[in-house]
C-alpha cells in the first residue's frame, strides 16, 4: 500500500513541476516529457503569436498564450490535445442532434 502512495507522490510531483516549467517557458512539458520538437515548436508558436497579437489586441494574445500552453501540458501529460478532443465533442453532438427524437419525430 505503501508504494501505491509513493507513486500517486512522484506522479503527482511530476505533473506539478510540469505545470511550473509550463508557466515559466511555453512548451516546457514537452520538453521534460521527451517531445523536444513538440516542445520547441510551442515555444516558436506561442512567441510568434504574442508577438503578432499583442500590440493590437492584448487580451487576444494572452488567450492564445494561456491556450498555446494549456494544450502543450495537455499533449505532455496525457498524449492528446486540444482540438482532437473538441473534435471529438462536436462529432459527438452533431450525432446527438441528428438523431430523430422518439415518436414526434415523423410528424409536422
């Protein structure tokens, strides 16, 4: 039982520096993952779009950098991202809503 609590501790401690690295230099948890391209093409996009977006619109390029980063921990941590579960969530409610709905569904 006592090993079980170690690894949750490692774990736990491992996603957390992840999270600290991610905060500090975008693409971080990629990198200490092991996905240095990954990681080093979040660090260029992330720049490339404060870059861009913040003289103009300020509060637009810190949503992407927040995003850009989000989603870098996300690939990191669990080996997907960000649109690929977006995706899955309009495939998801367009097969909810293209489903006829009991016996209303034949009438006019």
């Amino acid at each position: 039982m006592q090993t079980t609590q170690s690894m949750d501790g490692n774990t736990t401690l491992a996603k957390t520096a992840m999270v600290a690295a991610e905060v500090l230099v975008p693409g971080a948890s990629n990198l200490v993952a092991g996905n240095v391209g990954t990681g080093v093409a979040t660090f260029i996009g992330t720049v490339a779009a404060v870059a861009v977006l913040a003289p103009t619109m300020p509060i637009l390029g810190a949503l992407a950098a927040i995003g850009l980063r989000v989603n870098s921990y996300r690939l990191a941590t669990s080996g997907t991202n960000l649109l690929s579960d977006a995706s899955n969530a309009i495939t998801a409610a367009n097969e909810v809503i293209s489903k006829p709905s009991g016996p209303q569904s034949g009438k006019a």
